[in-house]
C-alpha cells in the first residue's frame, strides 16, 4: 500500500536508487549466436565482445561516482593465499548515493575461457563530495577457472587480470594484473 509514496520519492529524488541488472540487455539480435549451438559463448557478459545496450552490473543513480586507481597488497601470490584489494570511490554528484564495485577476473591467455567472470562485489554508501576506501578481500578461489588438461575447476598458476568498477562493461573498469605462483 506504500509503493506509490516509494516511487513519488524515486521520482522526486528524496531517494537515490541504486540496483543494478543481474542480466545483460542486447542492443540487436545479431549480438546473440544462433540457439542451435548451446555454448555460452556470446550469450553472457562473460563472453561478449561488443559494447551491449546495457551491461550486467549497471545502474542509474541520482549522482555519479569515479573509481580510482587500486591499490593490491600484493600483486604475486601463491597459490592457496587470499589478497586484498582497496579501491577508492568519490562521489562527484549532488547527493549522498550508494555504489556497488564489482571485481571480475580473466587469465591471461585463456583463448577457450571467459572473458572476464564476476568474483567478488561490495555496496559502499558515500556521502556527497566525499572518498571512501573500501577493501575487498579476494580469497583464494578467486583464481579458479577450468584447466583443459584435468577436466575440471582449480586454481591454475598464472598470470591474471582483475578487472575492477561500476559494470562489466569495458568502459567502466579498470585493471590490475596479479600473477599466481
């Protein structure tokens, strides 16, 4: 009985949306392969190549946020050991808003896998013309992807991209390369 005072303060700006889409939403139907074939490829954010219309991960807001550059604990790690990633968010808008930062991984190389697969995310409030610093702790699976040669998922030394923002849309992220022993 409330969602008419909810949307009057969307719509009004008494509050800032902040969702983002579990989907990617095509720009045309020749970005989607032909359904008789049942790989992912091209079907997902994980594999697409060209710029969607709207990319999983993305949402509006009321005011905008810059991302900074990322600053790892380490960039060598072995494998089994977590690390952690801070990341700095300003908001440059006119109001308080939330953001959610999503990291994504790709191993370098890797010409049969994903382009990039989401592996961690965090909603940071911030408040307006202010930086915040938020650390995000990457475990260990973090560097899973399929190995070929076993058949299955593990942790496969290597060199790695992290790539970090608002979307995964190439546009709103930023990279970082971490290399596992």
């Amino acid at each position: 009985e409330k969602a008419g005072i909810a949307v009057a303060d969307v719509l009004f700006g008494d509050y800032n949306p902040s969702g983002k889409l579990p989907i990617t939403f095509y720009k045309n139907t020749s970005q989607i392969p032909d359904y008789e074939n049942y790989s992912m490829k091209g079907r997902t954010y994980r594999y697409l190549k060209d710029a969607p219309l709207f990319p999983f991960g993305y949402g509006l807001s009321y005011t905008t946020f810059e991302v900074g550059t990322a600053k790892a604990d380490r960039t060598e790690i072995n494998v089994g050991e977590s690390m952690n990633l801070t990341i700095p968010i300003v908001n440059t808008g006119k109001c308080n808003g939330s953001e959610v930062i999503q990291v994504y991984m790709h191993k370098i190389g890797d010409s049969e896998g994903p382009i990039k697969t989401l592996r961690a995310f965090k909603r940071v409030d911030v408040e307006m013309g202010k930086r915040v610093d938020i650390s995000i702790r990457l475990a260990a699976n973090t560097f899973e992807c399929f190995d070929a040669n076993t058949n299955t998922m593990r942790i496969v030394p290597g060199d790695y991209e992290l790539m970090y923002g608002t979307s995964s849309d190439v546009k709103d992220l930023k990279m970082i390369k971490v290399t596992l022993h």
